[in-house]
C-alpha cells in the first residue's frame, strides 16, 4: 500500500528512541498517523513541530497497518505561531480540536482547505482570532452540528436576530425569544458577519460556538471532555480584550 | 541454569535497555567490561551502587544530587536573583557545561502537553511561584525548549509571573557555526524577527 499526499501535522509522539509517531491531517486521506524513522533525530526534529505543512509520502505492507511517513517539509509554522501567545495557544487549539474530533482515515478535504488557509494566517495576528471562529463555525458544520443563523426559527424574520437556541443551533429574534430569552444563547453580531469583530464579541462568540462543541460534539463522541488548549486559547484572548 | 538466570545474561539484557545501546553493542560493552574487570569493571559496579544508594531529586529544584539540597542550591554565590527554569535535568546539565550561567536553576520535570493531557499540576510550577518570593528573586529566565510545548508552558509560566518578577528567554535563531543554507524555515524566520542592530 502507497499514497503520496500533503498534510497538516496535528502532534507527535516518540516512538523508540529516535522514531515518532506522525498525526497528520491531510486532504484525500484525512486524519492518519504513520511512522518516521529518525523522526526525533536533530535534523528531522525542527521541521516536525505541530502546524507544519508536509509532503508526505505513507507505505504499509497492508491497509489497516499503522505504516511509515516519509516526511519532507514544504511549509514552518510554528516559528511564526510562538511569535505570538494568541496565535501559539490557537495553533495549540486548533491541533487539539482536530485530533479531538476527527475521525481516523475519513476524509474532510472542505475542513482541510479551511484549516490550511486559517494556519497560513498565523502571521496576521489582529485577524487571526475572527478566522479563528469562522474556522470553528466549519469544523462544527463539517461534523454535522452546524449553526442555522440565516433567519428565526420561531418568526422566519432575518432582520433582529438576538439569540441562538442551545438545542437546535438556530437563530432566534427577541420577539420570537419572548419568555424564553433566558434559556437561550446570547447571539453577538460577529457570528452573523457583522460590526468591527473586536476581541471581546469574538470571545462572547466562542462561547456560543464553545456550547455546541462540548454539549453536541463532544457529547457525540462518549462526552469526553473538550481540549484544555481550546480553553486556554479563549482564556488568552479574552486577556487580550480586557487590556 | 537457564541462560536467564545467568548473571552476564542478565546483565547484557539490562545494558541493552540502555539509551543508544541494543543487544549486540550491549553484549560487546559487557565482554569489554570483563576483559577490563580491575580497571573498569569492579569500580564501575562500585560508582553505579554508591549512586544508587544516594542519588535523589534535589527538594529545592529538581535538580539531581546526592543530597536533599543539592550543591547549586546550597551555594551562597549562585543566589544573586537569577533562576533558570528548564524543562528537565539533562536542560540544566547542558546550560551548566557552558558555565555560564552563574544563578539557580529550576526544573520542570517536563511542559504542557495538549496531546498528552499533561497541565500545570503535572509540572513543578507551584513550587516555581513559591521559590519567587522565598528566594528574593528579580529574574526568571525561562531556557525552555523552542518547540510548540515548550513556547506554550513558557507563556503559560509568563503569565503566572506577570507583574512579579523580571522575565526574559533564551534568544532563538542561527546557531554557533550553522549554514543558512542548512537551516529549516523556522529558524530563520525566528532568526529574521529576533535580528539585533550592530
């Protein structure tokens, strides 16, 4: 068995003394894990840091074999990401996530796209945490939890929508909200594309996209609990807004 | 007597276990061992005991010693508000052969790992945010590793220490003797953004 493909490194892990464990995430072949021999040697270790974009080449003996990478690098990210604390805990974030939720050998080559233009932003660092929640609103969609935000579920209306429903993911307007307001989600202007997207609505913004990956996503997946790193990138940013 | 149960047996199997050793280089450093059984042997059998019997983790930190206190730790010089803080012992063996540094160091015992489920409790930062006002110190100078874990438990110690002691890190970019024709794209942009004025 053979392929050749590109692919995102999601994480590592030592495998013997010099070998690791590759995650990757890549376009025709989705999330899949392989063997680089050497892999934690001083000369392949630098290139083999999360985020960065590899050309990989995969052999197995069978299928379902774990198999071996051969890695080389096309593009370093996590240079750029360390420069900045936000964008370090949202690469940590995003890696987690995707570890978190994908599914091995299932191709999302939609989900890749994104995630590969979102990584290619880490340099744009005032810009990085907007596309950062775009990104999250796909990787809910692509799991199959997407938000409905183009009209209210109760009225139909498109115009006032002020809420999101916890349990269907749908738009709501204060009117239609009525008594029920304040059993549903707060809807900040960002998620519908609107206003100057400062940090703090984005922060506001993640906790509604937040609700629907812990209570639907994760819940779907033996309700484990969310990635500390997805947390700790809110957390960050959220530092950020106050300042 | 079973091959198992033979002592050279035994002992080749657990210098195999050894970093950068297998079995065949493992049963070549034991032959070795014998053939040079006054010279080498008997007194390495004889250091390998005394360190068993002694060598523990430094209570202070982290650092590995024969005491509970280990020699840096005791020194009245080295405390002149300089802590280093590094991932692991190995880390500060290295920073200590440069000789350079010439404060008190403090050892992780490893960094944050999203991966790997290992957080702030896991490591010896409590003891670190301890250490900052029990010891008068002024800087910390995080020497953690340039990867993606490493950079992430540095921001994450930053921010603990915000506002309360001086920070600072290692400088990242062209090593002593490095080929920009050899170095990875990281580096150098690392090297690009940290460049100094002449």
């Amino acid at each position: 068995m053979e392929w050749r493909d590109t692919g995102i490194l999601l994480g590592t892990r030592k495998h013997g003394e010099s070998g690791l464990i590759l995650d990757v995430f890549t376009p025709g072949h989705g999330r899949h894990a392989g063997i680089v021999r050497g892999g934690a040697s001083r000369r392949q270790a630098p290139m083999l840091q999360p985020g960065a974009q590899l050309d990989l080449a995969w052999r197995a003996r069978l299928e379902d074999h774990m198999g071996t990478f051969t890695a080389e690098p096309q593009r370093a990210r996590a240079a750029i990401a360390m420069s900045h604390r936000v964008t370090l805990a949202g690469l940590n974030a995003v890696t987690a996530l995707l570890t978190f939720c994908l599914p091995e050998r299932e191709p999302h080559p939609g989900l890749y796209r994104r995630t590969e233009t979102l990584l290619d932003l880490l340099d744009q660092v005032t810009l990085w945490p907007l596309a950062y929640l775009r990104w999250e609103l796909a990787l809910l969609e692509e799991m199959g939890f997407g938000l409905d935000l183009s009209c209210c579920a109760v009225t139909g209306a498109t115009e006032g929508l002020t809420h999101v429903s916890p349990k269907s993911g749908r738009a709501v307007t204060r009117a239609g909200a009525g008594a029920w307001a304040d059993r549903l989600l707060p809807l900040p202007e960002v998620l519908l594309g609107h206003g100057a997207a400062e940090d703090a609505e984005i922060v506001q913004a993640l906790g509604v996209t937040g609700h629907f990956l812990s209570h639907h996503l994760a819940a779907s997946l033996g309700d484990r609990p969310l990635p500390a790193a997805r947390a700790a990138f809110v957390e960050r940013l959220d530092r950020q807004a106050r300042r | 007597m079973s091959r198992r149960n033979d002592p050279i047996e035994a002992l080749i199997e657990l210098m195999a276990r050894l970093p950068g050793l297998g079995p065949r280089s493992a049963r070549r450093a034991v032959l070795y061992l014998i053939r040079k059984r006054a010279a080498l042997l008997v007194p390495l059998a004889a250091a390998m005991q005394a360190v068993a019997d002694s060598a523990r983790p430094c209570l202070n930190c982290g650092n590995v010693g024969t005491s509970d206190i280990c020699e840096i730790c005791q020194s009245e010089a080295r405390g002149n508000g300089l802590l280093c803080v590094v991932e692991d012992v190995a880390d500060l063996w290295a920073m200590e052969r440069s000789g350079v540094f010439r404060g008190r160091y403090h050892v992780l015992g490893g960094t944050l790992s999203a991966l790997d489920g290992v957080g702030p409790d896991e490591l010896r930062i409590p003891q670190l945010l301890s250490r900052i006002e029990a010891e008068g110190v002024s800087e910390v100078i995080l020497a953690l590793n340039a990867t993606v874990d490493g950079q992430t438990t540095a921001h994450y110690i930053a921010d603990q220490l915000e506002d309360r002691v001086a920070l600072s890190s290692l400088a990242q970019g062209v090593p002593i003797g490095g080929e920009l024709d050899y170095l990875d794209d990281g580096t150098i942009t690392a090297a690009l953004n940290a460049r100094k004025r002449l």
